[in-house]
C-alpha cells in the first residue's frame, strides 16, 4: 500500500497512514479505543465520539474484531496508550471484512486445542507467541546455514522422488512415477555421499524428508526437516564435532537475535545455551545406566534398540547433550562403517538431547565390496542401488556426515509439548490438509 506506515514507525507530529488488524475494540462511552496490530506491533486509535464525524465514529467503531483496517490521522505521545502513542483518525477505511464469530481468539483471552489451531494457521499466528516460535525456527535455520559454511560445505540440494528407500523399507511412501514404481525420499543420505565423494567434498542440506511412520506420537512427523552434513575425509569424531557446533550455534543465535520472541514464549529468564563439548558415551555405558535407572520393566541386553523410556531416563540421568557412541552394527544401516578393530561395534552415533534424540550420523562405508556386502546382510538387493554402488568404484574417499531432526531441535530448544507446535502446516495420520 501505498505511503503505508508501520505502527512501530508512525512518529508523534506526523500524520501517518496505518494498516493491520483490529486487535481490540474498548468502547467507554465518550470515548473509544480501537488497538490496530501490524507484524511491527501495536497502535491506538482513538475516537472521541462528540469531536468526530459520525460516520468515521460508526465505521471505527462497528467493524468486527480481526478484520483489515487503513486508518489516516496525526499520531501523538499519549503516556496512557499501550505504546505512548496514539492516532486520532481523519479516514477510516476496511478493507477486509472479518466474520463476527472466529474458530479462535488471536488476542488469545480464550485458548484454543492444538487441532483447532493447525486448522487455522493464519489465525493463530497473529498471536505473539506462535508467531514467535517461527521466528525462531527461521533463526535456527540460518544460524545452521552459516555455521555450514563458516566450515567451507556447500548449500546443496537433492530429489526427494527416489526409486530406492534407506532408512527401513516399512516407512516409506510409495507413489507412481509414469507408471513406474518411486518413493518420497527418506533422507538424503545416499545422494549427499554421491556428492561428498566428488570434488565438492563438504556438503549440507535442509530439506524435508518423508517418513511413512505409523504411530502417533509428539515427536515424530510424517513430513520433516532435516538438516543434513556429508564431508569427504571426515571420520565420525569429525562428524561429531560438526552436529555439536551445529546445534551450539543455534542456541547462540537465538540468544542473541532472538530475545523478544524468547520474551514473548516466557522464555527468556531460563533459556540456557549449552556449552558445548556434549559428553560422548558408548553405547555400552548408556545401557547399563539405563538399566541402573530402574525405570524399565526389563532389563536392556546388548544390542537392543533404547526404547523411548530408556532415552528419557538417562536423559534425566546426564542432563544436558550428549552422544552415544559405539552402536552394535547390527543395529546401524548398512551405509555405516563398522570400526577397524572390532565389526561388532559401528561407527554411528546419536546425539541427544535429554528428552529425545536429535541427530543421527557416522562414518560410512567407503569401500565398494564391504558396502556390497553391507546391503546383503541387511536382505536389500544392491541391484537396485547400482546408481549408488557403482560410484563406489571411481575412487570414493573415506567420508562420515549426519542428519538432524530440524524440528526436533526447534521442540526442546523452545521446551514445546508438542513437535506439531513447531511446524506451520504438520504432517501426521490425521492430517493431510491444510
Ligand atoms: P465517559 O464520560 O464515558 O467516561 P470520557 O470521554 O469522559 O468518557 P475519560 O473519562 O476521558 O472518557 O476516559 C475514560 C478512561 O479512558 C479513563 O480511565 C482514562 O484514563 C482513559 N483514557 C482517556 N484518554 C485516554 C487515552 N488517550 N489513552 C488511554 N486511555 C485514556
Ligand atoms: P535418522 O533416521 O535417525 O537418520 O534421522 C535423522 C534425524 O531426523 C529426525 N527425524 C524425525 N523427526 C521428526 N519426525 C520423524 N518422523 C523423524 N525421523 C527422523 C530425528 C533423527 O535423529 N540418513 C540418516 C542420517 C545420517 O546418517 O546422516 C538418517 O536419516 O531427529
């Protein structure tokens, strides 16, 4: 629009053209109070009904709550307006009408369930605080972005129609291709090693990852974002350092960019960057602390998976990040790289966050014939992974990398209940639409 003045801008003595949402509507009698909210803030407008033109009166006064208003007229200091300063209107003009009966209240007096919130996304972000949990999330993601590239990776970006899953044949989606059989990508992960192994060498990438997942559950998604690292000559003590510096390097920047929306989440008080240097714990370990816990009805043996209360136990028990290191092969896929001296132990790793994990990453397999090898003992026919494998043969360098969950990391960075809360139009079995 134009000469349009955001609220956070119009200046006391100058006559501004405001544009945004009625916020709130206080009528007492002689005079009115009509609070207009723009993405800078908010402003008063104020209608002193003897002094003004009755039809400005009626219109400022009667437009329903949430609808679109442009307001003309001086700003002045006014130390009982909300903001110090309000507008007294020549013109008012609505510009889009609003229903009198909303599916929630933005002013948020009246709480709304999560459903009935993702069902009317553009509702809910005009409140301060859901608005400020994608602020965030938008933080994150371009601290992630430079703290790539402050170590020289490369920004890029791979297909998520594939013809071959890798994280687990169950959890994919299948759909038809011309006729021909695809998937929605599970991960990266093959295509970012096809890369790492050219000349690029360090790559990364954000970009949603599809997950056929069954279950319900406050942490998973079927549609996520994953934040992805592959380096040529990394091992996964190198991988390690990386996700640790990644995920550091959120915190800082939302401490530091990000202290009004932390404000407006009643966060700021107790938001915590940690200090980095996430202790790394064997596998072996964080079994025999799990089971030291005593939550779990029966003990873990070797080469179990660590169920949910598991993790949530010993994330109690260490308290802040952490690794686990040194998996059982058989329980790591078949790109993971087992250790030199020993096949029983892989070299994947997890990091932690105390409530859930976050990342997943490790050294992989570079040599073609163990790799052939790998997929056999997982019953995949590498066949079907020939577009992969045979690079494998033109000289592949040893390489390691992770994925991490970039709503996972939005979730307990911001304490949310709920990974749904941290995406603007979620992805799970009840919801397809919108
Ligand atoms: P009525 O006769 O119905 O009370 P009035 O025009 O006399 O209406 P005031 O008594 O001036 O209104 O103010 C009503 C309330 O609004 C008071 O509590 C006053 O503090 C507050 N108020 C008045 N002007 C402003 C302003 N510009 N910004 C914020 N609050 C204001
Ligand atoms: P993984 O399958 O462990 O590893 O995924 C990596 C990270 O992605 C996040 N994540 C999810 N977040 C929300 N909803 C889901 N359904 C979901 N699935 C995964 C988690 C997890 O830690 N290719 C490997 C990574 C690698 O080795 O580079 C992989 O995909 O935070």
């Amino acid at each position: 629009m134009e000469n349009r003045t955001y609220t956070a801008d119009a200046a006391p003595g100058e006559t501004a053209t405001v544009a945004g949402w009625v916020h709130e509507l206080r009528d007492l009698g002689g005079i009115a109070f009509l609070i207009l909210r723009d993405t800078t803030g908010k402003i008063q407008i104020k209608f002193e009904k003897d002094e003004m033109d009755d039809d400005l009166v009626e219109t400022g006064l009667n437009v329903a709550r949430e609808s679109v208003i442009s307001v003309t007229g001086d700003v002045d200091e006014e130390p009982r307006a909300p903001t110090g300063v309000e507008i007294t209107p020549d013109s008012v003009e609505v510009v889009a009408e609003a229903d009198t009966e909303l599916p929630l209240d933005p002013s948020g007096k009246v709480d709304a369930e999560l459903s009935t919130r993702l069902d009317n996304r553009t509702l809910d972000l005009r409140k301060e605080e859901v608005q400020a949990i994608f602020t965030i999330r938008a933080e994150i993601q371009h601290a992630a972005r430079e703290q790539f590239r402050e170590l020289e990776c490369t920004e890029i970006n791979t297909p998520k129609i594939v013809a071959t899953g890798t994280e687990g044949g169950t959890e994919l989606f299948p759909i038809t291709y011309f006729g021909e059989e695809a998937f929605m990508n599970q991960s990266p992960q093959l295509f970012k090693q096809l890369i790492a192994g050219s000349n690029v060498e360090r790559v990364f990438e954000i970009g949603p990852i599809f997950r056929a997942e069954e279950h319900n559950t406050p942490r998973h998604l079927n549609e996520a974002t994953s934040i992805d690292f592959e380096g040529a000559f990394c091992d996964h003590h190198e991988a390690m350092d990386v996700a640790e510096a990644v995920v550091t390097a959120a915190y800082e920047a939302v401490a530091e960019n990000c202290e009004d929306e932390l404000d407006a989440l009643g966060l700021a008080e107790e938001f915590e960057v940690p200090t980095g240097d996430f202790p790394r714990l064997s596998y072996e370990e964080a079994i025999e602390r799990i089971n030291a816990t005593g939550e779990l009805d029966e003990q873990l043996l070797w080469g179990d998976d660590l169920p949910t209360e598991g993790e949530v136990a010993l994330g109690e028990d260490v308290g802040e990040h952490y690794f686990i290191t040194d998996w059982p092969s058989e329980i790591k896929p078949f790109y993971i790289m087992d250790q030199d001296d020993d096949e029983q132990l892989s070299t994947g790793f997890d990091l932690m966050h105390p409530r859930m994990e976050l990342v997943s990453g490790g050294q992989r397999e570079h040599r073609y014939d163990h790799l052939i090898e790998g997929f056999e003992q997982q019953g995949l026919d590498p066949e079907a992974f020939d577009y992969y494998t045979k690079m494998f043969k033109y000289g592949m360098p040893p390489h390691a990398g992770f994925g991490l969950g970039g709503e996972r990391l939005v979730m307990t960075l911001l304490g949310l209940d709920n990974i749904r809360e941290g995406v603007l139009f979620p992805r799970d079995r009840q919801r397809l639409s919108p």
